[in-house]
C-alpha cells in the first residue's frame, strides 16, 4: 500500500472509531441525560392526552416563567409546558411534537429574543445534536443532511473528556444537587420550587446583569426566524392553532419597539397570531429568579394567569375556527379584547409592587393585551 493510502486508511478508520464510540458507546448522562429525560417527559405528558391541548414551546423562558398548572384550569384546557432550554434547536423540538399535535391544539410560543437570531451552524451543534446520535436517531433522519453531519460531529476532545467524567459519577452513585438548588418539573413540565428565597442568592448578578437584544437585522436573517415561519405553516395547513408571544424580561431592559414588530410580523406573515399582554412581559428585577428569562416562582403564576387571561381572548375571539371542546367558558376564563395590532398596549404595569395580590391585581385590572391577526 502506498503511503498515500496508508494516510487514507488511517483517517477513515479514525472516523469509523469516532462514530462508533459517540453514537453507541458514550454518553454524557448527567449534563445532556438531564435534557433528554426533561423533553422525553414532557413529550409523553403531550402523547397521553386525547382531546384539544395547549402547547407552550419556548427555551428554559417557557418553564421557568409559565405554569400550565395556574393556566390549564382557568382556560379549562389540558396544558403542557414543553419547553427546556434555548441550546436545544428548534427544528428538533418542533419536529418532535409535530407527531403529537393534532387539528384543535394550541401551540403558545413565548420565544426568547436569541432563539430568533440563533444562525444554522449554532442550531447544527447544539446539544440535541448529541442527543439524536446518540438516542434519536429517528428524528435525526427527518431532519436535513446538514443536521446529520452537526449530529455526526457535535463532540470534540473536551466532550469526550466529559463523558468519560460524567459516567464515572453517575457509576460511582453522583446526586444530582440541581433540585436542591433551583427546583425541579413537575407533572405538566413546569419549573417549580424556585422560590423567591433561593432566588436571593442571585440578586447581586441579577442587579446588574445586562439582557442580550438582538438587532431588527439579527432578528429578520436569524435562523430561529426561519424555523418559527416554518413550523407556523405546517401548523397552519395542520388546523393546529400557532400564537406568538413576549418572552419574560425586565421592566428597565425593554425589547425595542421595531423588534417587537419585526417578530410580530414573522408570524402574522405566515397565519399565526401574535399575543402581546398590557405589560409586555417586563417585570422588575426583584421578581426574577437567576436570569433576566426566568420568573421566580411567585411571579411565574402571576404571568401564568395574565398569560391565561390574553390565551382566554384569543381562543375566544376563534370561536368559530376551533372545535367545541376548545370553546372557553368566559363565565369563569378571563376575556380580553381584539384590537388592531398598530395600537400601542394599553395600561402598563408598574413595577412598584412586591406582593403577590398586589402584582396579580395590576395584571389583571392592566387591561387588554394586545392581539395581533385575529381581528
């Protein structure tokens, strides 16, 4: 053999050793076994309901900062918080509960601004990328070629290095400290137990953390864009109903009005609606639990039932679109108003309350949100 070829056999039954060790021997299961229990969990909560559902999809912003516990009784809708992390793409996470949605459910997207803007080559190497080689490989194959080779290529020397560690710990009997000390999920894949007293020990970054926003620009080429656009459509040719939503953030750390359009318009443009609440879903600092996404736990139901209440509009104002069981009882569901999607939100909040009571009557007594498209 020449040497030629002797450097090609090498190098191929390198790749041959690389695949065989990261798609059927290695594993990370502390760091990406925790993500993939979290999905696999809500997904199964989703799969075991029969009748019209609501959906929340979003990143580590959807559990933390909604609670379908406080929002499925007054929307007397089954509800599922499906989200888990902004690291997992889009394309995975719409991709595995497309086979779970069904004409009549509602698909709630309080988006985080990143995951707009996220670009492909992010998207491609995300953690779930491990996950599909390692555990998925059926929706791996769904996906599109470029996903493959991110999948096939999503570890590099430290990674390896990392399943080496994180399977001697879980061998050697490691307890997870995690919900100890920021909660945990409970059945409908809410984050819970993430007080206000253990979000104390956050303050001081919380005091001067400075929230990412991306630009206009970021937001119209991002490839999270793209994957919204594209999940609304297949939503839209599937009667299953897509609104758009605020992310959580803080009152003194604004999303710009042109940004507030510009991700307005990715779903009015492809037949979803657009849910904007009196407030915007700005908070002060003081209600947030260790970023400037996650709500604590006190203020996580205060905008459940605020989120509640402009969900009860929208399903509301769709009467006649929506099957029976999807229609909301306004007897005891909160209403809210249909307005044109130009004018500007009425009432805002202040951020001046502490309370519980105090908070949630603001909310409530704010105003109507803003609906965008159903008008």
């Amino acid at each position: 053999m020449t040497p030629v070829g002797r450097i090609l056999l090498a190098c191929t039954a390198s790749l041959v050793l690389y695949f065989a060790c990261f798609a059927a021997i290695l594993d990370r299961p502390l760091s990406y076994g925790f993500l993939r229990q979290e999905i696999d969990a809500r997904l199964a909560r989703g799969a075991a309901i029969t009748g019209p559902k609501l959906v929340i999809l979003a990143g580590s912003n959807g559990p933390y900062s909604h609670r379908c516990a406080t929002i499925e009784p007054l929307l007397h809708m089954p509800c599922v918080n499906g989200g888990v992390a902004v690291g997992i793409a889009l394309d995975y996470l719409f991709a595995r509960w497309e086979a779970l949605l069904h004409p009549g459910d509602v698909v709630y997207l309080p988006m985080e601004e990143a995951q707009y803007a996220r670009d492909r080559a992010t998207n491609a190497l995300g953690p779930d990328a491990a996950i599909m080689l390692r555990h998925d490989r059926t929706t791996l194959a769904t996906l599109p070629a470029r996903r493959w080779l991110g999948a096939l290529f999503a570890y590099d020397l430290r990674g390896a290095l990392m399943t080496l560690v994180e399977t001697a710990l879980v061998a050697g009997g490691f307890h997870d400290p995690r919900a100890a000390a920021t909660g945990e999920s409970n059945a409908w894949g809410d984050h819970i137990g993430h007080t206000a007293a253990l979000a104390a020990t956050s303050a001081s970054v919380l005091a001067v953390a400075v929230p990412y926003h991306p630009t206009v620009a970021q937001i119209r080429a991002g490839n999270g864009s793209v994957l919204i656009a594209g999940f609304a459509d297949w939503a839209r040719e599937h009667d299953v109903r897509v609104i758009g939503g605020l992310p959580t953030g803080f009152a003194d750390s604004p999303i710009t009005e042109e940004a507030i359009a510009t991700i307005r318009a990715i779903y009015a443009m492809h037949g979803a609606l657009f849910l904007e609440l009196p407030n915007r879903s700005r908070y002060p600092r003081a209600a947030f639990f260790d970023t400037a996404e996650h709500l604590n736990e006190t203020w996580q139901v205060v905008h459940s039932t605020a989120v509640a209440r402009g969900l009860a509009g929208v399903i509301q104002s769709q009467r006649g679109l929506l099957p029976d069981a999807l229609k909301v009882d306004t007897r005891s569901a909160p209403t809210s108003s249909c307005r044109h999607p130009g004018q500007a939100p009425e009432g805002r909040l202040r951020s001046a309350s502490a309370t519980f009571l105090a908070a949630l009557s603001k909310i409530l007594d704010g105003g109507a949100p803003v609906l965008a498209g159903a008008c």
